[in-house]
C-alpha cells in the first residue's frame, strides 16, 4: 500500500470519527445505563460485531449495506477491512476458525430501494481472507438475515427458507463449500412453532454438536422463540418456551449453557404506532430446557434506546453490544460497547 492511500485511509477513519462523534453528541443523549462503570464504548458508530477468537478485537459493519471494520480493543485502533476494492455494501461480518471473514452483502444496491439487498434472492455468502490480498470470493449461495460460523471448525450455517449446513474447504487457497445439508425446515418443528420462520444463529460450544436458530412469525405481536436442533439425532428443544413474546438468541457464552436473547418479555405487547423491536432489550437464557431468563440491561425502560446485537468474548468475561434508538429498524446500531463481567461483580459486591 503506498503512502497516499495509506493517508487517504487515516483520513477517512478520522473524519469519519469526528462526523459521527458531532452527530451523536448534537442528536443523542446517551443511555443512562451507559454511565455504569463496568461499561466502555469503544467505538461512536458501527453496528453487529463479532469478537475475534483471541478476544484482543471485533469486526463490525460501519452501517447497513456499508464497509466492514475491525477495533482492537486495548487501544481502540480501527483498521478498515473493505476499503481495498470496491463493493455494493455488507450486512453481516463474522470471524471464521482460522481468522478469515464471512461477509454477507448483495452484488447490487439501489439507495432508491436499499432494503432489496438485504432479501435472501440477493444477499450472498463470500469469504474475505485475512491478509486482505484482494476481494472477497463468493460461495455461490444466498442468506436470509446473519449467518453463523463455528468458532473451532471451519463449518458455518445460514438460513434461506430452511437452514443448511456446510464445512468450508480451500483448493490451492481459493475457499469453497464442501457439501451442503439440509438442517431445519419450518414443517419439522414441533406444534407449537410449526411452520415458523427460520433465523440460523450459533453453533452451541463447547462440542459444536448442536446449533441454535431462531423461529418466528408475525401471528399477534411478533413472536419469537429460540429454538436447537442436536446435529446428530436431529433432536429439536424450545428453550424459550415463550410463544407469546419476542425472543430472539444471539450471543452464546463459551461453555454452553446460557445464551444471551434480545427480548421483549418486560414489554410483552406493544403499542399503536409500536413495532416489536421498540422494546428490546438484553436477558440471558439459560439452555438448560427450564426456561430460566435473566434480564440484562435496561436501556429499554423509558422507551427511548434499546440494547441489542450481543456476543460474547471465548473467555466468557466480555460481552459487547450496540445501542440503538427506538423506533429504529432492526441492526441499527450508535457505536459498539463492552461489558465487562469481572468488573461488573467487583463494582456490585
């Protein structure tokens, strides 16, 4: 990289800061649950990050159909990872076991109709590698909403209709999926959520031998349940056991047995002029089948701002999130934060 682009980039993430700080400090009162002490924003913009496996940075997306970014979390140093060509936008970014990233994003975008790129019939799957060498390589397949990546193997799983599975192979370094399985449909789940909407979401630590998802469908509210599947024996539990709320999994913590939901469950019907997502906030489900939530934040409980987008560092002992403002669509996120749970004890005991 020459000297005038490595200037243009500095210059840009500059900007960029200053751009973003001036807006949120003009528009946005920060959260009260903010001020606590155990909590830092790191960066003042960006949306849905992924912890990297040694827990030293996150990759987020700098917006919706945007560039993709990754901080290091000790100094705060960003280093942009889609500047090197050129691109119609991304809505997903995950680390993969051996440090190249999962992006999802269209070929295509129209500002007149943005919203299209993020459809499954557009979105794809391309692998992004870590040295940044050069562009991304497709997969050849489409993904509704995120996808998900095993943190220990090289195996990932998305969502169309129904869920599909694959581990991902490189031939003379160019990556490829290997086989695709057919995991979950909609008319294999049990009565209560049968034919609900897929959403892949983890594949369950420490053994990999469950993954996650989300089923949901717009029937009153906008119910949501947090669903498993047993890789092996095919084997589906609702976790939640809620279908009348929303609750949504997203970050699960590395032993296992909790996974954090954004959730609804303190604002179970919403109000005219209300969508489901205004009254999110973060909970911590145990995966025990007892149903046992936990309520996490409480950036919800003036329905101005909602905690969202969670994941959890390997260790265990951080969890960073976004914060966005109600009445936002879903996965708008004001800038990454970090919780630290060790903190977090000392300040409470």
């Amino acid at each position: 990289m020459n000297i005038y682009i490595k200037n243009l980039v500095v210059i840009t993430i500059v900007l960029s800061s200053i751009l973003t700080n001036a807006q949120m400090k003009t528009n946005l009162a920060l959260p009260d649950d903010m001020k606590a002490p155990y909590l830092t924003q790191i960066t003042t913009f960006g949306q849905r990050c992924d912890w990297s496996l040694d827990g030293k940075k996150l990759i987020f997306l700098e917006k919706t159909f945007g560039d993709v970014y990754e901080v290091e979390v000790a100094t705060g140093e960003l280093t942009p990872l889609t500047h090197h060509y050129f691109h119609e936008g991304y809505t997903r970014a995950l680390y993969l076991s051996n440090g190249d990233i999962l992006l999802s994003g269209s070929k295509t975008f129209d500002a007149k109709d943005p919203w299209k790129s993020r459809h499954p019939d557009n979105a794809e799957l391309w692998v992004l590698k870590r040295d940044l060498s050069g562009p991304p390589t497709p997969l050849g397949v489409f993904c509704k909403e995120g996808p998900t990546a095993s943190r220990k193997q090289l195996k990932i799983a998305w969502t169309v209709d129904d869920i599909y599975i694959s581990d991902i192979v490189y031939e003379n370094g160019v990556p490829r999926l290997k086989q695709i399985d057919t995991i979950v449909r909609s008319q294999d789940l049990p009565k209560e959520v049968k034919n609900w909407r897929l959403e892949t979401q983890n594949f369950r630590p420490p053994f990999d031998e469950e993954l996650i998802f989300n089923a949901h469908y717009p029937s009153i509210e906008y119910e949501a349940e947090v669903m498993g599947i047993n890789l092996k024996t095919k084997n589906i539990v609702n976790y939640s056991q809620r279908p009348d709320c929303y609750d949504e999994p997203e970050g699960i913590f590395p032993d296992g047995k909790h996974i954090l939901v954004e959730s609804t469950r303190h604002h179970p019907k919403r109000a005219e002029g209300h969508t489901t997502w205004d009254y999110i906030d973060l909970y911590k489900l145990a995966l025990d089948g007892s149903g046992k939530m936990e309520r996490i934040t409480y950036f919800n409980k003036d329905l101005k701002y909602k905690a969202t987008n969670p994941v959890v560092s390997d260790d265990g002992k951080f969890m960073a999130f976004q914060y966005s403002v109600v009445g936002e669509t879903t996965g708008i996120g004001h800038g990454i934060i970090i919780w630290d749970f060790e903190k977090e004890k000392e300040v409470k005991q």
